[in-house]
C-alpha cells in the first residue's frame, strides 16, 4: 500500500524537477534579450522563414493595424518586399477614369489619379513598388509609373 503514494508523489515532483532545470533563456530578465536568447537558441526553420515571406508577399500594399506581438519577429520583418511583379489579368477603366487593375497573384491595385497617361494591357507584367510615405507606384512595362493603392 505504501508503495503506491510514494510513486505518485513522485510522479507529481517529477515535473517540478524538470521546471528547475529550464533553459538558460529563461533565467534572462530582459524581455528582448530573452527573445534574442531563445532565437538563437532555437532557429526559425526554413519553412518558417519561406511562409513569412509568402505572408509578407501577399500582404504587400494592404493597410493592416500592427500587431506588438509580431514586432518582435526581426527575421520575418526582413521578409516585406519593396516590389513584387505580376502579369496584369483584368482592367477596368473605373469610374472617374481611376483604372482598376487585377493581377495574376489575386492582387487588385486602384490608381490614385485620374487621367494618367500610363497604358496598361491585359497580359502585361508590371511592378508595383513602394513609394514615399506609404505610397505605392505600379510601373507599366514601357516604364511609366502610376500612383496606386491596394484595394484587396
């Protein structure tokens, strides 16, 4: 009978053992050296890496609310592209003359001006590249830029 509670005593003490013994990235009191501990401790792993980028690739141009969470994140930051090429799929002329253009990645960019001497075709491959201030520019294949926004 005696037998029984000492081994689930110690079956109960076994983790609390383990919990002394933690990694020393824990024992760091600062909360960004402690991060910085545990990154290099443990790598991200390539598919990590790459599915950031892809999130970075396909959030490009949307307006999202910073998330402090992910501020931390210094090697998935590096992953936002500053431009992304396409093949344009669909153009619609818009109202107001502000063309809408849809791009093979599912992308959809309104130009911000209207009456902009830019043509753009379906089944060109144009870029759309950051600009000043948040700003983003698509640049046609003959090398004109226009002003546009992510729209979805």
């Amino acid at each position: 009978m005696r037998r029984i509670p000492l081994s689930i005593l110690w079956l109960i003490a076994l983790p609390v053992a383990a919990q002394e013994a933690a990694h020393s990235c824990a024992r760091v009191a600062d909360p960004v050296a402690r991060l910085t501990c545990y990154d290099t401790a443990f790598p991200l792993s390539a598919e990590v890496v790459e599915a950031g980028k892809q999130e970075a690739q396909a959030g490009f141009g949307l307006i999202r609310p910073r998330d402090s969470s992910r501020e931390s994140q210094q090697a998935l930051e590096t992953a936002v592209p500053e431009r992304l090429e396409s093949r344009v799929i669909h153009v619609d002329p818009g109202r107001s003359g502000q063309r809408t253009v849809t791009l093979e990645n599912g992308q959809i960019w309104t130009q911000t001006e209207a009456h902009s001497s830019g043509n753009v075709q379906v089944g060109d491959v144009v870029q759309v590249r950051r600009g000043a201030l948040g700003a983003y520019q698509l640049v046609t294949a003959a090398g004109v830029h226009l002003r546009v926004r992510r729209t979805r």
